[in-house]
C-alpha cells in the first residue's frame, strides 16, 4: 500500500474520528437488516474500541498484510466480538457488516480529502477497501471457528445424554445404547462406563444393544474395545439385545464373542448379572392367588 494512502488514512482518522465513528454506528444501527439480537449498547461500545485500535494499527504503515504484530490486537478484537455475536445468535453476514459497513464513513472523509488528486483518492479508496476485506472475512472465520466449536460442544454433550450409565442393583451397572455407535461415541460410552466401575465398584456391567439399528464390523470391534476396557478394570460384560437379525450378521461376520455373554433381552442379561452376583429370588403368591 502506498504512503500517500497510509498517511491520508492516519490523518482522517486523527483529524476526523468523532465524525467518522458518529457515522458509522449511525449507519449500523439504521440498517433494516440489523440483528436484533446485538444491543445499541455493545454496538456503540464495539465501535468504539474497533476505531481505536485500527487508529494505531494503521498508523503503524503496515495496512497489506494483517497477520503481522501491529495488527494483533485488531484482530483479537474481532475474534472475540464475532464469538459473542455467534453465541447471541447473529450470522455470519451480520458479523462481517460490522466492518463492511465502516467503508462509507471512511470513503466519503478520502474523497473529500484535501491534498489529494481524484486519482490518488480513487486509489486510496481501493487500497482500503481492500483492507476492510480482509478484516471482514477475518471476523466471519472467527464467526465459524465459534459455531462449529459449539456445535461440537453439544454434539458431545447429545452423546452423553443419550448413553447414561445407570446402576440398577448393587454391583450391577447397565448402559442402553440406542443409535449408530461409532467411535466418537464408543469413546464416550467407555469412559463414562469405565468411571462410573471405579465409583460405584460393580463388578458386572450389561451393555444393551436392542436400540443400535445395525451391526456391522465396525460396530462390533467398538463393543468388543468397551468390553475389554471393562474387563481390565476388573468387571464383565454381557451384551444384550441380540436379535435374531444382529445374531446372523455377527455369525457372518465371523466376528468372535465366544467368551462374551449375551442375551436376547435385557430381563435376562438382568437375571444373569444378579445369578452371577449371587443373589437369589423366589416368587411369592399372595393369600389371593393361593386360594385360587
């Protein structure tokens, strides 16, 4: 960028700043396509501090490459304000238009700049709008970098949810899997598995697969991962939900569980854990049902 730009830019902002800053929060908060979802107050605040910093990150010279040391506090700024906005529930052309809107205030103070030929003003004008470009994608990164983050934090989170660990008797624990089981998940269900072993101490943990529509053999290396993990914290595992379907593909598979318990139902992977546990229950007939 030239030094005539960079000086002209520096003397705008100096000369004109309250102008320029009334302006460009006017322009913002008179968009009709505004998010709601953004306060007069942060918008007023937010620009502010976006004025200040640009001030001294272009009065450094450098207004080309934004990745360097002058630019870093700018570009913290933006990280931070499009994480806030993508929480708030703005999108990512809303972020962006904080800094595209911005070019009006500045280009109207160039053009009208004084010492400067229409040419050099043409050229000025380019030059930084070029450099709002890159500031204005910067922040629709930051945007995404955000979004995906917390779409991974409440995928993660719908994992959890969806494979409790529940104890249902004394050293008896069982986890009911419901949906496709791929690795991310199996990694979740373990650890959750293999934590709740060491607080409540069982011995016997049932892992139900009458909800995972199919098992293929990615599938059944993720169950037989989880029962190997459990068996080195000192606890078995039997599987149940083995439906005549699931028993085929595993027979054709020739996948080995040969030294793994199953059950077609988790009643009777229930009545196997407590039989294994050494518990005992008889049936009792009331007064009513022995008189019949």
């Amino acid at each position: 960028m030239t030094s005539e730009t960079v000086v002209a830019l520096s003397k705008l902002i100096s000369e004109f700043k309250a102008e320029i800053l009334s302006e460009w929060i006017d322009h913002q908060l008179k968009d009709p396509a505004r998010s709601q979802s953004v306060p007069e107050a942060s918008i007023r605040t937010n620009s502010a501090e976006f004025i200040k910093l640009f001030e001294v990150a272009a009065a450094k010279g450098n207004l080309v490459d934004i990745s360097k040391p002058e630019w870093e506090e700018v570009q913290h700024m933006l990280s931070e304000l499009s994480a806030t906005r993508a929480v708030q529930g703005s999108t990512p052309t809303d972020t962006a238009k904080f800094i595209f809107s911005l070019k009006q205030p500045l280009f109207n103070r160039l053009n009208t700049a004084h010492g400067q030929t229409t040419s050099e003003a043409a050229k000025s004008v380019w030059e930084l709008s070029l450099l709002l470009d890159k500031l204005g994608l910067h922040t629709t990164e930051a945007f995404q970098r955000t979004r995906e983050s917390v779409i991974r934090r409440q995928q993660k989170e719908m994992m959890e949810m969806s494979t409790p660990v529940i104890k249902i008797w004394e050293g008896v624990l069982a986890v009911p899997l419901i949906g496709t089981l791929d690795s991310a998940r199996t990694q979740i269900v373990m650890e959750a598995l293999l934590q709740k072993i060491v607080d409540t101490g069982s011995k016997i943990a049932i892992l139900d697969i009458t909800g995972v529509p199919t098992v293929d053999t990615q599938t059944a290396q993720h169950l037989m991962k989880t029962v190997a993990a459990t068996r080195l914290m000192g606890a078995e595992c039997i599987i149940s939900g083995i439906r005549p379907q699931i028993a085929q593909t595993i027979v054709h598979l020739g996948i080995d569980i040969n030294d793994i318990v199953t059950k077609a139902t988790m009643a009777d992977a229930i009545k196997e854990a407590l039989y294994r546990g050494g518990w005992v229950f008889e049936r009792q007939l009331d007064s009513a049902s022995i008189s019949r």
